[in-house]
C-alpha cells in the first residue's frame, strides 16, 4: 500500500521509458490510484518489457531476458528420447510430458488434465466464460488468441493457407487441412 501524496490529484498516470539495452524495446508502467475514504490508496502496476525480435510482451525484465534465449539458438538441454534441444532446462522438463504422457495440471470442474498450466488456463474458460481477446472491429470476444486471430482475418479478408493442389486459398489452418481431405484432393492410383 501506498500513501496519497496530497498535492497529486492524479487517479491515473502512464510513461513510457526507452530501455538502453538492445533487447528490451520499452517499459510502460500505468499506475491506477483507487482511494478509498479514510484509508491508503491502493496502487497496481503494469509493467510491459517487449522483446526487440519477436514483439512479445514480458511483466518484467528477467522474464525477457529468460525469452530472448530462444531466439539465440543457445539449445544446452535435449531430450532422451527424440534430441531436441532447449536452452533452458524448465523447457526440456515441460517437454518431457509429451514422451510420459504427463498430467499434473487438472481441472477442478470436470476432471480434464493437461501437461503445461497454460493449457489448464485456457481449458477454465470454458467453465468460468472468459474472453480475453477482444476484436476491435466488431467487439467480439474470443478465449483464446489464435481464435482472435483467425477472426480477424474476416474484416482483412487475408488468407494465408493455400491448398497446394488447386490454389483455393482459407483464413484459418484448419479450414485448409479440411479442404485437402476432400475425396477430390486424395492421390489417385494410376491406371494402366
């Protein structure tokens, strides 16, 4: 808790601060002061660090730091069983649940389990009805960031997946992986 400085009547400040190493693109901090009659303001901060390579955004310095190995190549942990490399062990530890078949995240609502928490965030969801991703074209909400994705491409009209058999070109992976298992798109035996 922080105490209200009396001369600030500010209840919101943003800056923005050039970081000056090569790797972190900016830090925005946002502090919402929320007074509450009679007792110390309740003060919560964002910070945002952006890798300079990828875009992605981190809460704090260390954590993009920890990313930017992945775009090194820097890969001194590989798995047993199929020799793929990660540059950190975390990494290779979550992997390794693919080969196991590994579980421990699960649900509390209707028992699904999942190997990487992430997964197990999503899955909620479902139950809890949150939607995260807004469109800003149309305000539709969406659970997941690659449904957002794939909706936004209805107000660009891009479609990135192309079938390589007749060039018909789809917005969303998935809709392309449908099309190609069309009888039209199977290899024909050849006859004689």
């Amino acid at each position: 808790m922080m105490n209200r400085n009396s001369q600030t009547n500010d209840t919101h400040c943003s800056m923005a601060v050039d970081a000056d190493i090569d790797m972190m693109v900016k830090k925005e901090i946002e502090v919402y002061d929320e007074p509450v009659l009679g007792q110390d303001v309740q003060v919560s901060v964002k910070q945002e660090w952006e890798c300079n390579q990828c875009a992605q955004g981190f809460p704090s310095n260390s954590l993009l730091i920890r990313h930017q190995m992945t775009h090194t190549g820097d890969a001194s942990y590989h798995c047993t069983q199929c020799g793929k490399g990660f540059s950190r062990k975390d990494n290779l530890m979550r992997h390794q649940r693919k080969h196991s078949g590994e579980k421990p995240y699960q649900c509390t609502q209707c028992d699904k389990a999942y190997s990487q928490k992430g997964g197990l965030t999503v899955h909620q969801r479902i139950h809890t009805g949150e939607k995260p991703y807004q469109c800003k074209h149309c305000d539709m909400g969406f659970s997941r960031k690659n449904l957002l994705i794939g909706h936004h491409r209805v107000h660009t009209g891009e479609k990135p997946y192309k079938c390589n058999q007749c060039n018909t070109a789809f917005s969303v992976k998935g809709n392309l992986m449908r099309h190609q298992q069309r009888p039209c798109h199977e290899v024909q035996p050849m006859r004689y």
